[in-house]
C-alpha cells in the first residue's frame, strides 16, 4: 500500500454504517473524529486515502438539536488534508435511516438559499457549485477527482445527481464510497445504473463497497462486498468476488481489457447471503457456543435451514428436534428422521401433544381452533429454547416471508 498513489476505503468504514443510537453516543463520535486524524498521519508515509467517516460541524445544530454529524468521504495526502464531502442523497427506507442522524449535501445547500433568500441578495448558488473535484497529485501526474457516497449513484428517482455536477465540473475519475447491503438482484441494477450515469460523463468509475456483516441489534444486515471498477463506457475492467476481504491493488491504463463476467445467478446470490449471514453472526458468538439446534418438521422450510446450517458450521454443530402433535403424518416425520440422517446431523424426537393438551386444558382452549394451533408453535419453541440452553446452542426459527407479511 505504501508504492500505491491512491487508497480507497468503503463509506462510514471506521464506525460501521448500520450502528442505530450509536450515533447519538458522544463518547463513540468522539473516538471516530480521533480515528480520523489517526489515518491523516498515516498517509505521511507518501500515499493518498479516502475513507467513509463521521464528521461533526461545531458550529452548527443538527435537526435533532445536538452538534451538526455528517456522513462524510474524506481525503489526506501525504499527512495533510485535501478535504472532504457529505453524502447527497439520503436513504430513508427499509434499514436506512440517514436522515434522522446526518445533515447531507442538499440540506447545507436548501439551508443557505434560505439564507440568501431572507437577506434579499440575489441569488446565483446551485446546487452543482458544492461538487468540486479535487485534484491530487500522483505519480503520473495531477489527477481531478470526483466523490459520492453510495445512495448519490442510485439519483434515478431524485432530483439530483452529484456524479453529472462533478463531471461538469471538472472531474477525471468517479469513486464511490459505499455500505451497500446486499439485495435481491441488486448488482445487476447497479451495472445498470452505472451505465447510465456514464452514458454521456465518459470517465471511470470506482465502486468501493462494505463486506461482511452489520448487527444492529434487530436486523442483521449483509454486504457483499463485490467492489467494481468500470471504464468510461460502464464496461467492468476489475472486480472483487463477492464476500472476499482483503487489499486489491489495480493500476490503472488506458486500455485495460474488458473483464469477462459469468451471467448474474440469483439463486447462488442469495445462498452466498445466506451463507455470510450464519457465519459471521456465530464467529460474534464464543466458541463454544457455535451450535445451532433446529426445528425439523419434514417440510422444506427447516429442511433449507438445516443444510444452510451445516454447510456454513458443519454436521457437528447442528442437531435437529422432532416435536410431532396427533395432527402429524408419519410421512412428515419420517422425512424429518431420513434428512437428518443424509446430513449426519444429531437427531431428537420430542412429542408434544401431552403438553399441549396439559395447557389447552388449563386455559379454556378447546382444540381444532386458531388458539389451540398457536399453542402448539410456541410449546415447540419452548422445547427448542430449553434444550439450546442443554445443549450450549443458539436455536434457529424457520419461516418463509408468506408467514410474515
């Protein structure tokens, strides 16, 4: 890394991008600032880096009243700052939840034509104005570099576009910092899209994103990493695997080749999520917890799980329990049995239907009703709860989104 002119690292890469209240921890926004001046002095060394962090404006409130935070790139060279830009365009979807804890690009600009507006001045600011590229020095020659933060390539359905701003401005390369999870189709979109946005801008682009995954207590979120560079016609010329880790180094020519991908296979996608989910969430566990203990009931649901399971951690730490009622086939448990023993995997049979009779009983529940049917599921998960705890393990509940939704 020392001999590279350019290092890049994904968005909010100090802190972790999906952290929830963490962001309203002074004590942790503190260390992240510090972190920042750390990697400054590091590049003293003779390099460049841009990294994802958070940044505080002392002087001004955020909406929330505390000090001004920003998810900011940033950029030292050689032990002296460049500078910095905010993220543009704000997901506030699904997980995300940006606007809640940073003041963006486009909220700093709408506040200053506020500004301007209530003291009379006549108004020439633009939006493009706040897209500057900087310009570095490398070992090549100067260079006029463009930022984003992730969200500000996906401008489809918003009324900006800091990629176009920073071309018409000026800038050379695009490099865009992301933390973005991994999704149904998702990269496919993304080529997608950056083709489009280099359909008339004409210059490369670098995607550098988060892998691994993100636990914010309720969700655990997984990015795949698969960090892309693209020439000016949007055609790939270097790409990361999905889920690898590590430091690539790539030097850029002019007539770098046109990398051959294999077609998009959704299915081994989402398996690769799948995978990286179960095993970076148990590597957060202690060793000897590193087991998982299973509903089998005979259907595909806990059937997916249970290979999912020993795939990732293997036979040894996978046990599944069989907790058949009267309402029950022999088939379906049979399944369950032969599943189990095609796996390799630990395999118990817990019966419930006296304890579900016991608790209809005691309660006024009378069978063959909605009532009746929810005791049942959580007779079962108390087994699977009880015997995790006898076991040293963590259990696991299939379900499928139709159950959900």
């Amino acid at each position: 890394a020392h001999s590279s002119d350019l290092i890049v690292f994904p968005e909010m890469c100090v802190t972790g991008y999906i952290v929830g209240d963490l962001y309203d921890d002074d004590c942790f926004i503190r260390d992240a600032q510090r972190c920042n001046e750390q990697i400054r002095v590091a590049t003293k060394v003779g390099t460049t880096a841009i990294w994802g962090n958070i940044t505080l404006d002392m002087k001004n409130k955020g909406e929330n009243g505390r000090l001004r935070k920003s998810n900011t790139a940033l950029i030292a060279q050689n032990g002296k700052w460049i500078g910095y830009i905010y993220k543009t365009l704000q997901p506030n979807y699904r997980i995300f939840d940006d606007d809640r804890h940073f003041y963006s690009t486009r909220k700093v600009f709408e506040e200053e034509l506020q500004n301007i507006s209530l003291e009379n001045e006549l108004n020439s600011l633009t939006i493009q104005d706040y897209f500057l590229p900087f310009e570095l020095q490398t070992k090549i020659g100067n260079i006029k570099l463009g930022i984003i933060l992730c969200e500000d390539m996906w401008c489809e359905d918003y009324a900006y576009n800091p990629t176009k701003y920073l071309v018409d401005n000026g800038a050379e390369l695009i490099i865009n910092l992301s933390a973005s999870p991994w999704s149904w189709q998702k990269n496919r979109k993304r080529h997608e899209i950056v083709k489009n946005l280099l359909f008339t801008s004409k210059v490369p682009f670098v995607y550098v994103n988060n892998t691994n995954i993100q636990n914010t207590g309720k969700n655990i979120v997984v990015f795949d990493g698969s960090s892309t560079v693209y020439n000016p016609e949007g055609d790939i010329i270097f790409a990361i695997p999905a889920y690898e880790e590590g430091t690539r180094e790539l030097t850029f020519t002019a007539d770098m080749p046109i990398v051959l991908t294999s077609p998009p296979n959704d299915t081994k996608e989402l398996y690769q999520a799948l995978s990286c989910a179960i095993r970076e969430y148990f590597k957060t566990l202690p060793p000897t917890r590193r087991k998982v203990v299973v509903g089998a009931s005979g259907g595909i649901d806990s059937a997916l799980t249970l290979a999912l399971y020993v795939d990732v951690l293997g036979k040894e730490n996978v046990i599944a329990i069989n907790m058949p009622s009267r309402f029950n086939s022999e088939v379906t448990k049979s399944i369950a049995e032969e599943l189990a023993k095609n796996l390799g995997i630990n395999y118990e049979v817990r019966p419930i239907q006296e304890i579900v009779d016991l608790i209809a009983a005691k309660t006024g529940v009378e069978a063959n009703t909605a009532n009746y049917e929810n005791i049942q599921a959580r007779t079962r998960m108390e087994i699977l709860a009880t015997r995790s705890r006898v076991f040293g393990a963590v259990f696991s509940s299939n379900w499928n989104k139709v159950e959900v939704t």
